[in-house]
C-alpha cells in the first residue's frame, strides 16, 4: 500500500536534489541548502507523529458521526502544524539569496519565495484531500443524490456516478493549476518540485487514514463470517464508510502530487534533451500530445478489462465448486480456497505485463523514431488528461461505494426509504459499487504511475533521443 505515494515522494525529491545539484547550492558546496528537500521530509515525521495525538488521545472518537470529522481534522492539523515547521526550516537552511538553474539561464530566487512554494503545494494537497471528501463522503449530498438515483435503476445509478467523478475534477484542477504558476514563477522547476513535496510532506498522516479504509473493511468482514453481533457489525460498516472516503483522499493527494512531480520531470527531461522551446503548433509536439491524452484510456481500459476477466473467471469456479464439491452448498465441506487465490494472482501478474508494455514501450517508440519534440508532446498530454481520468476514475468509484453504504447503514430517514438491503434501490446500488470498484481500486491509482514512470524513463534517456532519435524525419 502507498506506493504510488511513496514513488512520487522519491522522484519528487530527486527532482529537486538534481536541480539544486547544479543550482548556486551545488556550486558553493552549501550542503545545508542542498539537503533541503531531505530537511522538509524529516521535519513531515515529527509533525505527523504530534497529530497522530490528536486522533489518538485528544479528540477521541465517542459517537459514530465523529468518525469522518476526526479524520478530517487529522490533515488541517497536519497541514497548519507542517506550515510552521517549513517556516523554521527554510529560514533556517537556506540562504536569503541564491540562484536557482532555469534551463538556460539562471533565476534570483530569495529563501521566503521556496516557503512559499513548498506551502502552496501543501495547502492545495489539502484543497485536494478536502474536495475529494465532499465528492466521496456520505455525509454530504452528492454521494446522497447517488444514493437517492438508485430509485429508478442501475443505470441512473451509474449516470449520475460518473457525473460526480467528471464534476469532481474542476477544483483539483484549479488548484494543481494555481501552484504549478505560483511555483514556477518563483523557483522555476525547483519550485514545482519543492511544491510536490510539499504536498507529500504530510504523507505519514495521509498514508495512515489511506491505510485505514482496508483495515476498516476486512474488520466488517472478519465480524460478519464470525457472526458478531449486528451492533459491532454497524459499527464496522461506519468505519469501512469513513475508511472509503479516506483512501480516495489518499489517491487524491497521490495524483494530485504525481501531477507536480511529471511537471517537474518533464522540465528535467526538455533541459536533458537541448530542447530550446515547445511549439504547440510543431506538428510533432501536437501529434504527441493527441496520442499522449489517449494513452491514459488506452491503459484504463487494459486494467479494466482485466479486472473483468478475472472477476468471471472466479465466478466460474466459485459456480464449479458448488456443482461438484458434495456437500458445498449445506455447509459440511470447506471450498477450495486454493485455486480461487491462484486465480487472482495469475490474473494479477499476466495482465498487467501488457498494460506494463505500453507504458514502458510508448516514450521509446515516440523519441527512437519521432524525436524530442514529439516525446515532449507525448509526455505533456499524457499528464494532462491522466490527471483527469485518474480524479474522476476514483471519486466516481468512492462515492458509488459509499452510496451503498449510506443505504445498507440506514441511518436517516432518507437512507431508510431507499433501504434495506435487498431492496431494488440497494440491488441498484451494489451493481453501481461492482463498477466502481475497478475505476477507484485499479485504473485511477495506477495512471499517475503511468505518468510519473514515463517521464522517469524520457528523462532517462533524453540524450539518445536528443542525438540519434527522428529516425522518421531523418
């Protein structure tokens, strides 16, 4: 869990290491202000380590309505305790005045200009973690008036869930828009990566309520096959709601980072190639950047279809075994786990060799034969419409979750007019959450890997694109 946090915590970091290895920092040996991403990550363990207090011993839990509001507060305290300590290490480690590389030339940057950067990055991670709550969250009424659509089928069901998800993406939009300008006025690509890491500075706390919505599920599970009690059973269902809503915010601050830290990759990579200017009107660049926007749905809809395989596969042989195994059906025989485990993970690792291919294959393809310009464009677009799909993919498939949740809780008087379970509206409800669960579990997370791995590997070999790719239009 958390590698897609983990791996835009690492290239964001590198990013900014690289520039400010042959920024003034580098130059002048200031090995203090060199390792200053590396201080803004240590000084996000100890912020993360007092809020954890907050959840665990100054606001405790004591009614099942503070679940969400206990977690919430978990990332302002964070962000507002982090805000301080990026003043202390800022001002503390780096000089008032230095230059920062700006491909070819070099920028006067003071040190209150990097705080901030980083800072705008964080608070907009928390516009993010906040925007996607609302759009995730039963407690709030779009994932209510998803519930409520279950009235008339699965199929108004599933309109108004993607609806959500595409609505879900203007505010993260406007907010990775507002700090990539912010930042990059004021630190160039230095500052967009810093401003990645910013967002991801809090990431022990995020990553903890991201872990918590799993824990929370298989605890639901574990009550029911033991046959706990219906009112430890409720309490679980409370969790696993919070707990849908807290790894959507979690996927929200890993795609909203992964967005910086491509950005700030992508910079690296045009520097790395010579790459003087990007002309949207280039016929090259604008052809990468049509084919680029359609890699994201391409690679969905591998991941998807997957799921789908795999998902049949087990249908059948859950089916085989209750039509072969005597005694299955009353009880008297345990099934066989073993090959239905087998199924997963053959699926798992098969399937995803081809999704794998396309994005190591496509940035090799696009600069061997097309040249720099054309992998810039390629790249470009396919950050800028992976972001998107990846929002809308997992807040679509968050709320139609916890839609089902809000019905089967029955905790309202709305909720109890659509309930109970076996209802049409909560037969409606679980087909919504069926098609969710592949969107928000599998193609949203994994596309802002596709994004970041396929800067990673440009920026890697841009000289060999830079001097012996455009085979085509050699």
């Amino acid at each position: 869990m958390g590698s897609d946090l983990f791996g835009s915590y690492a290239e964001s970091t590198c990013a900014a290491l690289y520039v400010a290895s042959i920024s003034s920092f580098g130059i002048n040996h200031n090995l203090s202000a060199l390792l200053y991403p590396l201080l803004i990550s240590a000084m996000g363990i100890i912020v993360c380590l007092f809020t954890t207090l907050f959840a665990t011993d100054l606001l405790k839990i004591k009614a099942i309505s503070d679940i969400s509001h206990v977690l919430k507060r978990q990332l302002l305290i964070s962000t507002v305790l982090m805000t301080a300590g990026i003043a202390a290490v800022t001002f503390a480690a780096l000089p008032k005045n230095f230059t920062i590389f700006n491909f070819t030339n070099e920028k006067h940057v003071k040190n209150w200009h990097l705080f901030l950067c980083v800072s705008i990055g964080l608070w907009a991670g928390l516009v993010i973690g906040y925007t996607t709550e609302f759009y995730t969250s039963n407690a709030y009424s779009p994932v209510r008036d998803v519930a409520d659509s279950c009235r008339t089928g699965a199929a108004t069901n599933v309109i108004f869930g993607l609806a959500l998800g595409y609505k879900s993406t203007i505010i993260p939009s406007f907010a990775m828009a507002a700090s990539i300008y912010t930042s990059f006025r004021l630190a160039s690509i230095y500052g967009v990566a810093m401003a990645a890491l910013g967002m991801l500075s809090t990431v022990a706390t995020g990553l903890s309520i991201d872990a918590y919505g799993p824990i929370s599920d298989n605890a639901g599970g574990i009550a029911e096959m033991a046959g706990i009690t219906h009112k430890v059973r409720r309490r679980t269902d409370a969790l696993d709601a919070a707990g849908n809503t807290t790894a959507a915010i979690g996927k929200g601050f890993a795609i909203g980072s992964a967005a910086l830290v491509s950005l700030a990759l992508f910079g690296a990579y045009v520097s790395r190639a010579g790459i003087g200017s990007i002309d949207v009107l280039d016929p090259r660049v604008f052809a990468g950047l049509m084919v680029g926007s359609m890699l994201p749905y391409w690679f969905s809809a591998m991941t998807m279809k997957s799921v789908g395989t795999a998902a049949l596969r087990m249908v059948e042989e859950v089916r085989r075994q209750f039509n072969n195994i005597p005694g299955l059906m009353e009880g008297r025989t345990k099934p066989d786990y073993a090959s239905c485990v087998r199924i997963s993970t053959n699926a798992s690792l098969q399937k995803m060799v081809p999704a794998g291919f396309l994005v190591m294959v496509s940035p090799l393809v696009a600069g061997t034969f097309f040249g720099v310009e054309a992998l810039a464009g390629l790249l470009a677009g396919a950050l800028v419409s992976g972001v998107q799909v990846a929002i809308s993919a997992s807040n679509s498939g968050g709320a139609w979750d916890n839609a089902k949740k809000y019905i089967e809780a029955g905790a309202s008087d709305h909720a109890k007019s659509l309930g109970p379970k076996g209802s049409d509206a909560h037969k409606a409800a679980v087909i919504g959450d069926t098609v969710g669960d592949p969107l928000k579990d599998t193609s949203g997370p994994s596309i802002n890997i596709l994004i970041k791995l396929m800067a990673v590997e440009s920026l890697v070999f841009a000289p060999f694109f830079a001097e012996h790719g455009g085979l085509v239009f050699k």
